[in-house]
C-alpha cells in the first residue's frame, strides 16, 4: 500500500492518545518520520519547560500542577503544523483536552490491553503512576478508555513498532 501525504488533506496536526506505554511515543516518531512531519512528545516538553523529571513535578509541585502544565503546553504546541504529537496517559483522559485537540487536528487512540501494559511499563520509577496498586490501575484504565474512546480514530497496539505503524496509517488514510 502506498501512502500519500496529500490525501491527508487539511489534517495539519495528528495527537496519538492512550494509557501509559501503549507506544505512543515511539509511534508517533516513526509517524512523523514516514510524513516528513515534526514530532513532538508532549512529556519531555512539559519537562523541559519546568526543568524537572515528572517524578519530580508530582513530588515538588503535585498532580494537579502537571495536569495543568501539560494542557498548558499543549495548546501551545498546537499552533504548530504538520506536526504529531504524542501526549502523556493523563491528558487524553482529560474529556476537555480530547475534544480540544479534535478541534486543532486528528486524534487517534493507541490502544494497549491491561495485560500488555502491565508487561511492558512493570515497576517504572519514572512514571508516578505506577506506585499504585494494580486493582487501582485497572480501574482506572477501566476508567480512562470511555474517553480515550472519543477518539477520531481506534488502533490496537501490536506487539511490532512496524504492524503499529502499518495500522495507524491505514486509518489515517482510510478514506
Ligand atoms: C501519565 C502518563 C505519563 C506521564 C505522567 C502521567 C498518566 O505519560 O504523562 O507520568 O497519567 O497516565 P505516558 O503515557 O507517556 O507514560
């Protein structure tokens, strides 16, 4: 199958939402690769703007501070184009962020089963989040899916970056 950028017509900014290590971020730079886009992870901006981990900024500043800067952050990379940009977990849950990136591009949910996420993220020290119990990750996985689901679009999360990648494509070209 080939790919024209051109049959992206109007789509000048592409938001890859999901739960913690769905893949996102590796996705979306392979996404931005094959279009000759710019890639941006939202994270690692958020992090450099604050000049901290985000283990620190949850620790220093708490959760409430980061939900804010991360939402901060993204409305002003979204006056950027030609642009995918990966967020973290928490934004794309966030009904009033979902809706706002559906008005500024595509938004496309990477979907991740609890069983795989649990498998890759294990006990990551750089993720606040998974200081909690599993019964209390599941719920809010539970949870976060009924608004990851408002989505434009719905891909699964392969176990291959490449089957990803050829899945996210053929929805985003799907006429
Ligand atoms: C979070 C996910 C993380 C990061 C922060 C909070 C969440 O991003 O934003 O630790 O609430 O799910 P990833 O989804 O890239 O892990």
């Amino acid at each position: 199958m080939s790919y024209r950028k051109d049959k992206l017509s109007g789509i000048l900014r592409i938001y890859l939402i999901g739960f913690m290590c769905s893949g996102k971020s590796s996705l979306g730079r392979a996404l931005a690769q094959n279009l000759g886009w710019k890639f941006i992870d939202l994270d690692e901006e958020v992090m450099v703007r604050e000049r901290m981990t985000i283990p620190e900024i949850f620790q220093e500043k708490g959760e409430d501070y980061f939900r804010e800067a991360e939402f901060k952050t993204l409305k002003e990379i979204s006056t950027l184009e030609y642009i995918v940009i990966a967020t973290g977990g928490g934004l794309g849950a966030n009904r009033e962020a979902v809706e706002y990136m559906k008005s500024m591009g595509k938004v496309v949910w990477i979907d991740v089963d609890f069983e795989e996420f649990l498998k890759r993220c294990g006990k990551d020290k750089n993720r606040p989040l998974l200081r909690r119990g599993e019964e209390e990750l599941r719920k809010l996985f539970e949870e976060r899916k009924k608004i990851y689901s408002l989505a434009h679009l719905h891909v699964k999360s392969k176990n291959s970056k490449e089957e990803s990648l050829r899945e996210l494509m053929q929805a985003l070209f799907k006429k």
